[in-house]
C-alpha cells in the first residue's frame, strides 16, 4: 500500500489527465502506424483480438437503421450487415436511425464514441496527480478498453452516460441529484444490465434520489414486460465466450470439465444458478467479515455520499450483476473504470495501514490485473478467472467498509462538496 499511495502522489503539481491523454495518443499511434505504413496489424500483439472491422459492433446498428429504413426488422433479419448479424441491442437504438446516418458514417462514429470516452473519463476523474494519471491510463491502455474502443461497443456510450449522471450528482442541488438516476434508467433501456446500478441511489443518504431510484427501477421492469420479446430475442443473438471474457459461470463450468473430462451437459440455467449460489456463499462471507473490521459504524456514517462514492457504487455493482448473471466479454470491464476515483481517494486519504485503505489498495491492483490478464485467458486456460472472482470479493469488501447502517441513512443528508474529495 505504501508504494502505491507513494505513486498516487507523485507530481501533485501536473495535471494527470495530460499524461492519461498522452498515453492514449501514443497507443493510438502504435496501433495506426504499421496500420497505414506497412499493413501491420498491432491489435494481436497488444492482446486485443481484432475485429473483422474496425468499429465492428458499431457497424452492426449503422447497418440496423439501414435495413430498418428499409422495412426489415433489423433484430430479426438485418441483411444490410456485411456479416449478415442481427442487431444485438435493444430496439430503442432504432430510434437513432432518424438522424439519416447508415454505414458510410461508421467510421466517423466510432471515432467520435472514442473521443466521447476519453472526454467523459477525463471528467469522472477530474485533476488528478501525475502518479494517478499513470494509473488511470494503464487502465485505459489495457486489453479490455483496447477491445471496448477497438470494437467500438455501445458499453462506452453507456460508460458516458453514466459519467454524466455522477456529474449531475456532483452539482449537489436538489433537481441535479433527483435526474441522476434517470440517466442511469436511461442506460438500462439501452442495454439493461445498467439497471444493476440502481440501487447505488439507496446508499448515499438522499431520500429523494433514492425515490427516483426505485420509482426507475420500477419503469424498467415495466419496460422489460412490454419488450420481453425483444429481450429474449437479444439475449439468443448474442454472442458469449468463453476466452476475452468474464463470469462467475466461466470459472465453474472450466472446473467441471477439466473433473470430469467433458463439456457441462446440464441445462445452462443449472449451471448458472451454480455460479450464483457460489457467489452469494462469498458475498455473504466477505460482507459479514468485512462488516466487522473495516471500521466502526460511526466511520461509515461519516462517509460523505461524493460523487466518487456514487460512482464506486455504479461500478461495482454493475460489475458483480454482471459478473453473477452473465457471460461477458471484456469490453464490460469499461464500467471499472467508475471505481477508480473513489478507490483512489480511500488510499489517498486513508490512514497507512488502516483496514480501508489496505483493502482499496488490493482492491485497485486487482481491477488492473482483470482489465489486462483477460488477453491471456487462452494461455492460462481460464485461471484469470480466478482474478474476477478476486475483484468481485475486493469490491463487496469495499462496499462493506463504507455503506452505512440503516440507522445512519439520514433521509434528508446534502451532499459534501468535492471540493478536497482527493
């Protein structure tokens, strides 16, 4: 912990969002570079398996809202993809098509989604310190982001929207705080595993945030009812890996196969209602544990309900929802990224050798670990499951250490300023 709270520190007096951004650009050039000069393609040797395309998953909803205009049902047959893919986002996406850009345009989309993330994570992290700059762009520059702006997946534009709800709740007025969880409602109907991110609202001390949360998660219920078609329709095009991916059901049916010598024959909700029951016996474990030793109630009471205390919440539970229910590729990861200020901050301005900081410390270390080990799932054969399970501990450990009790969740409690959050 020592060495790395001596690494966040490092040059307090530069702007770290200028070595994030550096960072970024010269990745970009290694990538394009022996792209454009030699026909070289980088992405292998980066750990980043490459798309037919540049841009794939976007290409796939240009090509919806071409076939859409033209009558087809782009869920069901979407004939205008070059690969022939249904679109694998929910219909609201479709809504988009009237601003009259198909194929031709994906290019110039996806490199505006990159520089919406860049943006967007330059402002969920605000100034930072040189050292905390490195740290963020070696999150940034992993394979799991690498793969994320590769690909350029709708899971950035949501890691965008999500952004601008933690900064809505930053601004601490009463309208502000309210509309937040709308955007994260908003995020959901784009790709519904958000919604896990709700219950973030129920932590921070905001009775009325916490009303507009639950009040949304009822509206999205509402909504999966009248979509459930296209729910299940989504759920059976998309494709889940096993390799450049994550899931508490991945480690699980590895295991199986290699006790038993043959792939899991059971039926898969079996297998994922395994994974689940195994993750919740840890859950429970880390949170009773935790509850005890990452200091006293009154510690916890005194937890300021900041933005980065937001945005931990966001991350996390996104995180473990996923990572209970679905099999993900690694481009999910890119909702890590919401963990990494209030991470920061705790080991920052934590006690050296207090429970919390130690545990945030861990914490940060395996979130990196998880965003570059997946590159080798092959290699290792799944072991760098183990690490997602890791980081899935780490995460309810922190959470542990910092959501109050039900008797200090002050229903009419203002938000502290930002200002000296780090």
């Amino acid at each position: 912990m020592r060495h790395l709270a001596r690494l966040l520190a490092f040059r307090q007096d530069l702007d770290g969002r200028a070595v994030l951004l550096l960072a970024a650009t010269a990745y970009a050039l290694v990538v394009a570079v022996p792209r454009v000069l030699w026909d070289v393609d980088m992405w292998h040797w980066l750990g980043v398996p490459r798309g037919p395309s540049l841009f794939f998953d976007t290409r796939n909803i240009t090509a919806a809202w071409e076939c859409r205009r033209l009558g087809y049902d782009p869920l069901v047959d979407n004939p205008c993809d070059p690969w022939n893919r249904p679109m694998f986002y929910p219909r609201a996406w479709l809504l988009l098509r009237w601003l009259g850009l198909d194929q031709s345009h994906t290019t110039a989309l996806g490199a505006l989604i990159v520089v919406l993330f860049l943006a967007s994570l330059c402002l969920l992290v605000g100034r930072i310190s040189g050292g905390e700059g490195i740290v963020v762009a070696a999150a940034v520059c992993s394979p799991a982001i690498a793969l994320a702006l590769e690909r350029a997946n709708m899971d950035v534009v949501l890691f965008a929207l999500l952004v601008l709800a933690v900064v809505l709740w930053r601004r601490g007025t009463d309208l502000s705080m309210a509309l937040s969880p709308l955007l994260v409602l908003v995020a959901a109907i784009g790709k519904l595993y958000p919604v896990f991110g709700l219950p973030a609202y129920a932590f921070l001390r905001n009775r009325r945030a916490a009303l507009v949360a639950g009040i949304s998660g009822l509206a999205f219920l509402a909504y999966v009812a009248l979509t459930f078609g296209d729910v299940k329709t989504v759920a059976s095009t998309a494709t889940q890996g096993q390799y450049y991916s994550y899931g508490a059901r991945i480690l699980i049916g590895q295991a199986y196969h290699t006790l038993v010598g043959h792939n899991w024959q059971g039926a898969s909700l079996v297998a994922q209602a395994i994974a689940m029951t195994l993750l919740l016996l840890l859950a429970t474990l880390v949170w009773v544990w935790c509850r005890r030793r990452l200091g006293p109630a009154t510690q916890r009471a005194s937890q300021p309900p900041t933005s980065a205390l937001l945005a931990f919440y966001l991350g996390a539970l996104i995180y473990l929802g996923t990572f209970a229910v679905f099999k993900n590729y690694d481009y999910r990861l890119v909702y890590l990224l919401l963990t990494l200020p209030q991470l920061i901050g705790w080991i920052r301005r934590g006690q050296p050798g207090g429970p919390l900081p130690v545990v945030a410390s861990l914490a940060l270390s395996a979130v990196l670990l998880d965003l570059w080990i997946g590159a080798l799932s092959e290699q290792l054969h799944l072991a760098d499951e183990l690490m997602a399970w890791a980081v899935a501990g780490l995460l309810i450990a922190c959470a542990a250490g910092s959501i109050p009790t039900l008797s200090t969740l002050h229903p009419r409690a203002r938000p502290e300023s930002d200002v000296g959050e780090r």
